[in-house]
C-alpha cells in the first residue's frame, strides 16, 4: 500500500491548473486554457519505450524508462510546435509488483512535472501468461497544443535551409535490439559492469534518459525562427528527416560534420556495424535536427547557446527527391 501511496503523490505533483479532480476516477478531466490563441490545434501522439525495458529489467532500474515515454512523447509533439497539456501512462504486467510499478510511475512523474505536463490518468494491466513474471511493458499518450499559425508542418522548408543538430544524451529509446545484443551477448558484459571506453556500467549507459527537447526549442518555434524540427527515433536519419520535407526538396547530411558521442564509436567498432546502419538505427548523438533559414542562423545559434546548447552543424536541404542523401 505504501507504494500505491507513493504513486497517487507523485501523480498528484504534476497537476497543473488545467486538472479537474482527482487521482481515480475513470477518465481524467482536464479544462484547457487557450487564451492568447487564434486558432489552437490539439496534437495527439503515442509511443513505447520499446527493448530498451529489458535492460531496466536486467539492471533493476525503473524509473528512467518512466522518464524515457514522457520525453520521447513531448518531443513527438514538439516537432510540430505543440507544448503538452496532459500524458496518459499504460503499463502492462505479468504479475504487479508493485515497488517496481511506483518506481516507473515515479519517473513518469518526473518526466510531466519537467515539462510541465500533467499526468492525467493511465491504466496499469496484469496479465499473467501475456507476459511472465518480471516482466512489463509501458507505453505512453501524450495531448498537447500548437496555435495554427505556429505549426510546423514542412511547408516553410526550402532550398538553402541549414540543419543543425543538438545532442542526445544517449541511445534514447531506438537501437536497442541491436545493442543489447552486441553488450550482452557478443561481449558477455552483465548490465553492472563497467566499460572503460564509456566511463560508465553498461546499464548507465544503455539506460540514460531520453531527454526532451522542449525547454531549449519551444521559445524559438513560437517565435517563428525555425522551418522545421525533426526528431530522430527509430529509422534515424533516413527515416525521420523526410517526414517534414516538401516534395522536390532532400536533406543532405553529412555524418563527418559532428563527433559522435563514445557509446555509438563503442557500438560501431566492438559491432562492426557499418556507418549507413548506424544512421539508420541510431542517433549518432544527435537527437533533435532544426531546420533553419540562412538569415536566421546567427539568431537561432546565438539563442540555442545561451540556453546552455552546443549545436553541431548536421547539413542543408537542397533540390532533388525527397529523401536523405549523405555526403
């Protein structure tokens, strides 16, 4: 019961003053204020934290996946100009361990109140013989909103555009397949033990939080200083960059542009993976590429750094087939 308890706390210490009610009922109510806007758009999105929870299994470590659906689900929205209004949690089980849930729950919490989400309600499953004992499954759906005339849908993008990136703190929540394989089977290493070319136990590693974006990016969208926003989830590059390109227009990215982060050299070199399947399924240590018009540039870096950011230059947008094309 104590980590019941925890839990209605730490769902509790994210409402915001859109919240109506209590933790319990069976919907959550929210009363949006959409004052100061023209034309305000809802924008809906959904997610799972995917292979990476068998490495918070593994290690005994739950709350960053907590952290991870919250952050991944905001910058999904974000890309589109959206901040969050309320998150939705769904975590499905074998058998309820309830310490384990409260700690996920946690972090879920944590996650709503840094981005100043609510978390408005969600649904917590037990299923024994759908999943084993031990085991879960979390998956996550965030609402926010963007003013029309603030949407970020790829029509401002345009030839010339320069594409600057901004660092990941990790795998975020894409690669794990992959990488759980090289760490825990090729190379034998249990989740507590250190690698020295990391710094780090392969479970910090693996396990950094995917972090989100909003606080840095949601100044410069409502001003209209960006073209466009592109998050790198799973497919990476090729995959996400064409989802805010117009017909007729490419991204050109130049993976030589940046260094890339000790854990992707790790997995490139101990993996032998070659480097357009690394871009294909990793972030590379860029987590979020902007879009930026020529005569914005200056701005848009000059702000980004007094916020404590350190851009990378990713590439441009050029004429041709819409797609990616690596130089």
């Amino acid at each position: 019961m104590a980590a019941v308890a925890r839990a209605k706390e730490a769902i509790r210490s994210t409402f915001t003053p859109g919240v109506v009610g209590d933790v319990g009922g069976f919907g959550g109510l929210f009363r949006p204020d959409f004052a100061g806007m023209e034309d305000p758009l809802l924008v809906a999105s959904a997610d799972g934290v995917g292979t990476k929870i068998r490495v918070a299994i593994a290690a005994g470590v739950h709350g960053t996946v907590g952290q991870d659906i919250v952050n991944h689900c905001v910058d999904d929205i974000l890309v589109q100009g959206a901040r969050p209004l309320f998150f939705l949690d769904y975590v499905a089980t074998g058998r309820m361990r309830r310490e384990v849930i409260a700690e996920v729950i946690g972090g879920v919490a944590v996650a709503c109140r840094e981005n100043g989400c609510a978390l408005l309600g969600g649904e917590t499953a037990e299923m024994p013989g759908m999943y084993a004992d031990g085991d879960y499954d979390l998956a996550g759906t965030i609402v926010g909103v963007v003013d029309r005339p603030k949407l970020l849908d790829g029509s401002r993008v345009a030839e010339g555009d320069i594409l600057l990136g901004l660092a990941s703190s990790g795998l975020h929540t894409n690669g794990y397949s992959l990488a759980r394989m090289l760490f825990f089977e090729r190379l034998g290493l249990a989740p507590h033990d250190t690698v020295p070319e990391l710094g780090a136990t392969a479970a910090e590693a693996l396990l950094a939080v995917h972090r989100s974006y909003l606080k840095p990016l949601l100044p410069l969208v409502q001003e209209g200083l960006l073209s466009a926003l592109s998050h790198i989830t799973g497919g990476g590059f090729p995959d996400n960059l064409p989802r805010v390109l117009p017909e007729g227009l490419r991204a050109v990215v130049e993976p030589g542009g940046w260094e890339w982060p000790a854990l992707f050299r790790f997995i490139r070199e101990k993996g032998n993976v070659a480097e357009d399947e690394m871009l294909r399924v990793f972030n590379c240590g860029v987590g979020m590429v902007l879009f930026v018009a020529p005569d914005r540039l200056a701005e848009v870096t000059l702000r980004l750094a007094h916020a404590g950011e350190k851009v990378v230059p990713v590439g441009r947008v050029e004429s041709g087939p819409r797609g990616v094309r690596f130089a």
